[in-house]
C-alpha cells in the first residue's frame, strides 16, 4: 500500500500537469452534455439521443471522481508549492469545491427516483446555480491563462525540472506580459458576460421570483380561443394560493397555436359512441378544482398549482368504454407527442383534462387550452396541447418512453 502510494506520487510535477489536462477535457464535455440537456432547444432536435447525451454527462461525471482523488493524494506537495501564493490556493479550494458540489448533486440527479422530488429540486438548483458561477470561472481561469502557461515562470503547476527560460525577448519583458494578461481577462470576462449573462439573470429570475415568468407566458400566449373559459370559485383565487416555482417550458415539436377553426377535442377508438368537441362546446362541460404538485423527472418541480378541468373519468363515462378497450392513448395537437395509461390509472380521481391554472387559461407554452394533468405520476405523463383520446386493446409506448424513459412514471 505505502509502495503503491509512493508509486503514485512519483513523478508528481509531471503528474499534476497530466491531471490538470485530464480535469480540464472532463469539464469541457460535461459542460457540453450539461448545457445541451439544459437547453430547451435541444430536446426536439436529439430526441433519443438526449438519453444517450444524459448517459454520458453522468458517466463523464462520476468519472471526474478519479482525477479528484488522484489531486487530493497530490495535493499536500502542491500546496506547500503554492506557499504565499493565496490566490492560487483559493483557486484550487474554489475548482475542488466546484467539482465536488456539481459530483454530489449530480449523484442526487441522476438518482432521482431514490431521493424524491424534493431532494432533485434542491439538487438540481445547486446544480445549475453552480453551473452559472463555476462554468465561467473556469472558461475565464483557463482561457485567461493560455497565453500565460506558455511562460514556464507563471505556472502554478510545474513538471519539476527548472525548464529553460527561453523566448523572454527583452522587448516582452514584464511589463508587455501584464498590459498583454490583463487585456485577453477583460476581453474573455466581458465575452463571458455577454454570452452567459443574459441566461444566468433569465434563470436567476425564474427561480427565485414567484411566477414573474408564469405571468410573461400567459401574456404571451399564442393561442386565439374564445369565448375564455370562466373559473370555478375554487380557482379564482386558487385554492392552492398560487403555484410555487416555475415551469420550464418543455416541448419536442414547436409550440403549436390554436384558433376556434383548428382545435377541437376528440374521445374515439373502442367506445360506444365517439365525441366530437368544439371549444364553444368543450367549455360547456363541467369542471372540477384541484391542487397538485407537478414534478419533472429532470428534477424541477412546480407546488400547489390549481387546476382546472374536466376529470379524465368524466369524459371517458360519456363515450363509454367498450370491454375489450385496455389502453387510453393520448394524443397531442403537436402531431408528435403521444402517451398512455392503463384504465385502472385513468380511473384515478385526480387525472385531469385541464383548462385553467391559477384560474386562468392555460398559456400555449404549458400546453394550452388543454393538457392532460397526472399529479401522481412523472410530468411526461402530462401531454401538453392534447387534443384526442383512443381507447385500444393493446399497449402503447409514449414519445419518452420509446426514447428511454420509464414506462412506470410513479412519483
Ligand atoms: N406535447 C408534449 N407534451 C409534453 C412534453 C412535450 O415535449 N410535448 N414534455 C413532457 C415533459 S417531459 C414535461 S416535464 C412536461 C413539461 O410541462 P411544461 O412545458 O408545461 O413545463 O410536459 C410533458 N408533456
Ligand atoms: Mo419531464
């Protein structure tokens, strides 16, 4: 053991070298993996290969475990080598802490079945809220020193032997060297900003402000449907006081709009008698209230959102299912998306076509005028923008679920 450690130390200069390019390449691929599971855009583009994108941000991940340790056997040499050197210390505390919080609550992420919706909330805003901090504290620490590696004298991280001070031109003396720094800093900071800023402020607001966003999808909202449905007493004001977090608009198609012409809902398949609705008409039907939580598998949640709508049961009882029918298909006015539950789960009470949130329409963003609401199951489940229902005899895989995610979307 003390040999095999010994060996590893061996070499330790050229090792930390080695290791800080090792680090480096993980952090660029999870940055990548991260950032394109992160953006919205990407989930209509990769579809399945979003699956195999998260497979390797999580592999990647746990990987960058090996070089941490490996730092941590080397580190006491290291840190004696960066005796009065305080801000290089700190660096190294700051990318350690940095690699190590992103480890953990990834672990949480990735696990979040185990932990609950509760524990994936907070993981996955410390997760992002170290992703906005850290990402560009480390683009800004390894592009602001590029030019600066290539003079041996600056390195923090040497590979031992004393290395020839070669190409020091007296014209490039200290003085080029620092306007020459202090230049590529500003300019690689203010780019930073420029590119990072705007998406760190837009999710900053979301998530810390109470539904500033909710309020800009509803005034947004493409949809031109009339007459507006009016709310239960239940729902204006919400029975839930107004739902808690925000939702982060998931689509895999663009957000499709409706008019009174293009929209209308249809139960049909195995039934005694299919239905037609038009919206004059499919705002007539009766409606029922409920409060709910509204958990994503990718670890946001939104609370105590009051729905609206018509219980998936009640329309269900209207068309009548016929005995042989085992499956309610679920279809969205997309064109693409699709999904299903078995009957026994659209008998449950709380299964909701719903109409309004928080008493008002829902926005074309969150799926409006109707989505499908599931609170005890994972929100895949919640087909945005549905506009029909089958009834078949056999199983159906949903958009997701062909794509990787779980057929049992329990929460
Ligand atoms: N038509 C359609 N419905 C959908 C999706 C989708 O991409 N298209 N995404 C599902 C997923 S994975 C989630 S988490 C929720 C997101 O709902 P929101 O966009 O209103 O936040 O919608 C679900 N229903
Ligand atoms: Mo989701």
């Amino acid at each position: 053991m003390r040999e095999w450690l010994k060996s590893l130390r061996r070499g330790y200069g050229k090792k930390l070298v080695q290791l800080h390019a090792w680090n480096g390449w993980i952090v660029v691929l999870l940055a990548i993996t991260g950032l394109v599971l992160f953006g919205g855009f990407w989930r209509g583009v990769l579809g399945e290969g979003r699956v195999w994108v998260r497979w390797l941000h999580i592999v990647v991940g746990l990987a960058s475990l090996l070089p941490v340790m490996y730092y941590l056997l080397l580190a006491g040499k290291h840190w004696k080598q960066l005796k009065g050197r305080p801000w290089q210390r700190a660096n190294v505390l700051i990318v350690l802490a940095l690699l190590l919080g992103w480890l953990l609550s990834g672990v949480l992420l990735w696990q979040f079945r185990a932990v609950g919706p509760y524990w994936s909330n907070a993981a996955l805003y410390a997760h992002d809220l170290l992703t906005w901090i850290g990402l560009p504290y480390i683009i800004y620490h390894s592009l602001a020193r590029t030019k600066w590696l290539k003079e041996p004298h600056r390195r923090t991280i040497k590979s031992g032997k004393p290395e020839p001070e070669v190409g020091i031109h007296p014209a490039a003396g200290p003085q080029a060297v620092y306007t020459r720094r202090a230049f590529i800093k500003v300019s690689v900071g203010a780019g930073l900003a420029l590119t990072l800023g705007p998406s760190f402020l837009q999710w900053l607001g979301s998530s810390l402000g109470s539904g500033a966003s909710l309020e800009k999808l509803i005034e947004e909202d493409a949809n031109r449907l009339m007459p507006a449905p009016v709310p239960l007493p239940g729902s204006s004001p919400p029975l839930g006081g107004g739902s808690q977090g925000s939702f982060r608009v998931y689509t895999v198609t663009p957000i499709p709009a409706f008019t009174n012409t293009n929209w209308s809902f249809v139960v049909d398949g195995l039934v005694e008698r299919s239905i037609e609705w038009d919206w004059e008409q499919f705002v007539q039907l009766k409606r029922t209230v409920q409060v709910s939580d509204f958990h994503c598998v990718t670890g946001w949640s939104v609370y105590s959102n009051t729905w609206e709508g018509i219980p998936l049961k009640e329309l269900l009882k209207q068309a009548g299912v016929k005995p042989q029918a085992t499956t309610v298909k679920l279809y969205s006015g997309d064109g693409v998306y699709t999904d299903s539950l078995t009957l026994e789960q659209a008998d449950m009470d709380d299964v909701m076509v719903a109409v309004l949130h928080d008493g008002k329409p829902i926005p074309s963003d969150l799926g409006g005028p109707v989505r499908l609401v599931v609170p005890k199951m994972y929100a895949y489940k919640s087909v945005k923008w549905l506009n029909r229902i089958e009834l078949i005899d056999r199983d159906h895989t949903g958009y997701w679920e062909e794509r990787g995610y779980a057929k049992d979307a329990w929460v």
